[in-house]
C-alpha cells in the first residue's frame, strides 16, 4: 500500500535519508524504531511531502514524492506529528471537528467513536484543549487525525514523556485501529509497546533501514538492538 524504494532526504545541503526501502501493507502496524537523529521523522515528513525527498514513494499505486502535505492527507494519510499540535484555545470538540475532511460523506469514525474508544475525552470534550494532560492531548491529536478518515497513520513517538499505564492504552488504541483496517506506521525509540503490537518491525540507523522484520526475530537477534537500539 506504501512502498519506499531507495528514498533520499536532504534539509538544504543535509543528506538525513540515504536510500529509505520498505513497505506498509493494509491492515499492518509496521514499527520504525531508532536512537536519537537516526532520521525516523525525517522518513515521515518525506512521505508526507515535507522535506524535499528523491527516490520512489508509492501510495495505492500513485506516485507521491513531489505532492505537498495537504494532498498526502487527501488521499488518506493521516499524520501525526512529534509535538502535539492541538489548539489550546479551542475545546476537545472543536479540535475533533478541525480534523473532519469536507466533501466527504461516509466518514469511517464519529465523534461518539471517539468518545467510545476516549471517555475521557468525553468528559472533557468542552473543556479547552490546551488544559489536557500530556496524555490526553496525544489522544486528542490522533482523533483529530483520524477525524480525517485516514486508511493509514503514521504516529511520531506517541508514548514520549507518558505514564507507563497510559503507554499501554496508547498501544491497546493502535491495536484497534488495525482492527478496523487501519494501517499504522507506528514511530518509536523505546521497544515497549512497539514489541506488543507490531506485525514488522524497521531499524533505522544513520538514515538507512538496518533491519526489517518481525518482534520475534528482533527479540532474538540482540546484536542489532545492541548496536542500533540500546543506549
Ligand atoms: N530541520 C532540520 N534541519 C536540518 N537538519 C535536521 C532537521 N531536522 C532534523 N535534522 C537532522 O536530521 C537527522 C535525522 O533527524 P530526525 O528528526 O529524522 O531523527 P529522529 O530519528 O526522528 O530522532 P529524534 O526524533 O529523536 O530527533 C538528525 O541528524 C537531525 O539533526
Ligand atoms: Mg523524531
């Protein structure tokens, strides 16, 4: 469904990515895990059209390595980036209704399927956003998110800075997406949750993918998480 062959990134005379290969199927929650600067985010932003890439960068079969952020999203890729980009000032329903797409009509999600899947968001639905706690408003930016109606998520290190308990739910959500044929592509430094619900699972070290396959073969290969993982 996404397919990256030998992609390259450049910010300015930078070369971040050198020769990014690998595939997300539907339905598949595929892990980029990576220390620090290994360019994970680099890799999203090139699929999203946010930093000039080179290479080959499919989606459904469609050529999408020069279309901007807005036509990636359009075509269903939903992005959630790094920093939690709410809108403070705007309640937790507001926000919901900044990530509906127009001129769709059949959207897969409502707001009561957020509200089911986050009671919490519920409850504090007109309450402004930017009261939330970390973990609510990293909930509240994938709903946004998939508000857009996306048949793949790409999700930057959503666990950064959560309460163990709270990681646990963020991956117990990811898992329910899958269920409802979502693909996740699912950023990470720690192995956590990642391990849990990952049908594949990518390296990147130095820009390149090091490794490319399931929990298991991770768990048991410990060089690689010696080398690229472990700090
Ligand atoms: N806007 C930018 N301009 C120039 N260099 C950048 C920029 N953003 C990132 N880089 C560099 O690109 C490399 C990869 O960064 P990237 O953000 O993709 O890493 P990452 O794996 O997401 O790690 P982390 O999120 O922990 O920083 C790093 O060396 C980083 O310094
Ligand atoms: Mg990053």
């Amino acid at each position: 469904m996404l397919k990256l062959q030998d992609v390259h990134a450049y910010y300015g005379k930078s070369h971040v990515l050198h020769g990014v290969s690998f595939d997300v199927g539907p339905g598949e929650i595929v892990a980029l895990l990576g220390r620090n600067g290994s360019g994970r985010s680099t890799t999203a932003k090139a699929i999203m059209g946010l930093v000039h890439a080179e290479g080959t960068l499919r989606w459904k079969d469609k050529d999408i390595l020069r279309s901007k952020a807005y036509e990636v999203a359009h075509l269903g890729i939903g992005y959630v980036p790094e920093n939690r980009d709410i809108f403070p000032k705007l309640t937790v329903h507001q926000n919901l209704m900044l990530g509906q797409k127009s001129g769709k009509k059949q959207a897969r999600w409502s707001f009561e399927d957020m509200y089911t899947m986050f009671p919490r968001l519920k409850e504090r639905q007109h309450t402004e956003a930017g009261v939330l706690s970390g973990g609510e408003q990293q909930m509240l930016t994938l709903c946004r998110t998939l508000m857009g109606d996306p048949d793949l998520i790409i999700i930057d290190e959503p666990t950064e800075g959560l309460a163990p308990k709270i990681v646990e739910l963020v991956g117990e959500y990811l898992k329910r997406l899958k269920d409802r044929g979502i693909s996740v592509l699912l950023i990470e430094q720690k192995l956590t949750i990642a391990m849990q619900i990952s049908d594949r699972v990518l390296v990147m070290g130095h820009g390149s993918i090091v490794f490319d396959g399931t929990p298991d073969s991770l768990r048991a290969d410990a060089a690689t998480r010696k080398e690229w993982l472990e700090v």
